[in-house]
C-alpha cells in the first residue's frame, strides 16, 4: 500500500498556467484595431513607444499627433513623447518629413506603418522564445502598402532596403534639392559648423540636407545667420544628446520668428510751391508766400540802410 507509483501524476492537471497570464478574450465586431506582435513583443522599444505607436495607429486619417498635442492627452511629458517618437522612427514604424507648400510654409507629414519592412526581414530583430508556443512565422514576399517600393523577400537574399531612411523633402514645384542647396551655401555651412560650439552637434551629410530648408526659413525672414547659429547652439542640455538632428529640427520649427511686415514707403510731398512775387527793389520775380523783396535785395547793404 505504501509503495509509489512513478506513473501517477504528482498533481491534477487542470490546463492553467500556474504563476504566468491567463486570457479571457472576447470578440470586437467594432470599434477596434489590429496591432501586430512585432510591435507589442518589440525587445528594442520602450514601453511607452509601443503604447504611443498603438495609439497612433486607432486614430482616424489627419488628426494632429505632434508632440503638443499628445502631451496634452496622456500624462507623459513633451521630453518622453518626443523620444518615443524617435523611437517609433528609428524602426520604421513611424516617418516623419517635412514639406514645403506652394505659399512657402513648412510642414510636417506624418506617416504611420501600422507593419514596416522591417518585419519581414527574419534578422530584424530576435524574437523572444516562449516556453510552449511556436516561433513567430516568418511571412513569404509582402509589398507594403502604404509607401511604394520594392518587393521584399525575406527568404531570398537580395539588396537590404533601408526602412529608417528618412523620404526625401519635398520642396515647391520645380525646386531641385540639389540646386537649392549649391545655391544657399549659407544655411549648409551653418549646420555643419555647429559641431564647433558643441560636438554633440555633429551632423551626417543627410541631416544637413535635410535641414537646410529649415534654416533658409529663418534666413527668408531677415534673421542673420549668427543669430539663427545663436539660437541653435544657446541653452543646450546636461545630457548627452542622442539624435542631434531631431533636436534641431525641433528648435528650427518651433522657435521660429514671424516673418516682418512689409516695408511703407513714405508719402511724396504733395504741398504746392509757393506764387511767384515781384519782388519791390529790382522787379525780379522770386517765389514767396506774400509780396515783399527777394532774397539779394534783403541782403543788400543799401537795402538795410533803407529799412534803418
């Protein structure tokens, strides 16, 4: 009776999962949205990234997602909304670019990729492995369809697509980035000089032309260079600063001046000249408001022995 039975089970199973999350899910038939687990299992990301990139990606097709305007929904302050967009950006989830209008004014276009290329790729980032589930699949060719380009495999070796790079900036019709940039050596000299005053400026070639327009902004709007490098460079942090391109965009676009009003020409004189007088000495004719002598006869010095 005492002897043990190595076949017997040491507890009862009862399909739970001691110690670990257990699911109660239910069916959305609205109001919902589909979020990958490439974003939600993310090793790389914060946690604040990944609730960031959620909440982008439930809104609806042109609402605003600047940095104020999530600062003022969630209580994350400007500073960890800013660097979990970098984020998000830094993996392809999110692309943000700036745009010039036909009026001139500079915007930013949001783009947000609900899956980027880079996960498809097996090697983009190591899954986590969890006791009892499979590995995640690795899908087959997959066109994304939201930014057009190639197609990707992630089976057959081929060219690497960079997702992080930013697209490029789109100017006014007809303006070549290229020309601009060889035509405005001011505002290229100007960022690439920056990393004289800090080094944590220090810009890639990209960045410069990337923010280039920016600077031609201020300069557009009568603001010399030194002052726009004075504002750039015043008041920088203690700590290190990791994307000085964001930092500086950021500065470019929200500290930017107004541009000046239009300069008034002064109003012609349109007083009429004085009549022509017959002046009383010499009978010459002299311009004057009343009758009286002209300006030689007063100076004469026979004309002021007559007056004494």
């Amino acid at each position: 009776m005492t002897e043990q039975k190595p076949s017997a089970p040491p507890r009862p199973v009862s399909g739970r999962h001691p110690g670990g999350v257990e699911h109660e899910n239910h069916p959305h038939h609205d109001h919902f949205t589909v979020v990958g687990n490439h974003l939600l299992q993310h090793p790389e990301l914060s946690l604040t990234a990944i609730g960031l990139a959620v909440h982008i990606q439930s809104l609806p097709a042109g609402s605003p997602v600047g940095i104020k305007s999530l600062a003022g929904k969630f209580p994350e302050g400007e500073i960890r909304i800013a660097a979990a967009l970098r984020e998000l950006e830094e993996h392809g989830y999110l692309a943000r670019t700036k745009e010039r209008l036909q009026s001139g004014r500079v915007v930013t276009r949001t783009v947000s990729r609900n899956k980027p290329r880079a996960a498809f790729a097996t090697a983009a980032w190591p899954a986590r492995p969890v006791a009892g589930e499979p590995p995640f699949p690795v899908p087959g060719p997959v066109v994304d369809a939201q930014v057009p380009g190639p197609v990707v495999d992630a089976q057959v070796p081929g060219p690497v697509v960079d997702a992080q790079a930013p697209a490029p900036v789109v100017d006014a019709p007809g303006v070549d980035s290229v020309t601009e940039q060889a035509a405005n050596p001011v505002a290229t000299a100007l960022l690439a000089g920056l990393r004289v005053h800090d080094s944590r400026l220090l810009l890639t070639e990209r960045d410069v032309r990337r923010l280039a327009p920016a600077v031609m902004a201020w300069l557009e709007r009568g603001v010399p260079p030194t002052a726009v490098e004075r504002t750039l460079t015043a008041g920088l942090p203690q700590e290190p600063i990791r994307h000085p391109a964001a930092f500086l965009e950021r500065r470019l676009t929200s500290d930017l001046p107004p541009a000046l009003p239009a300069s008034r020409t002064p109003a012609p004189d349109l007083r009429r000249p004085d009549p022509l007088q017959t002046c009383d000495g010499c009978d010459r004719a002299f311009r004057a408001s009343r009758p009286g002598r002209c300006r030689d006869c007063r100076e004469s010095p026979l004309s002021a022995q007559v007056a004494a």
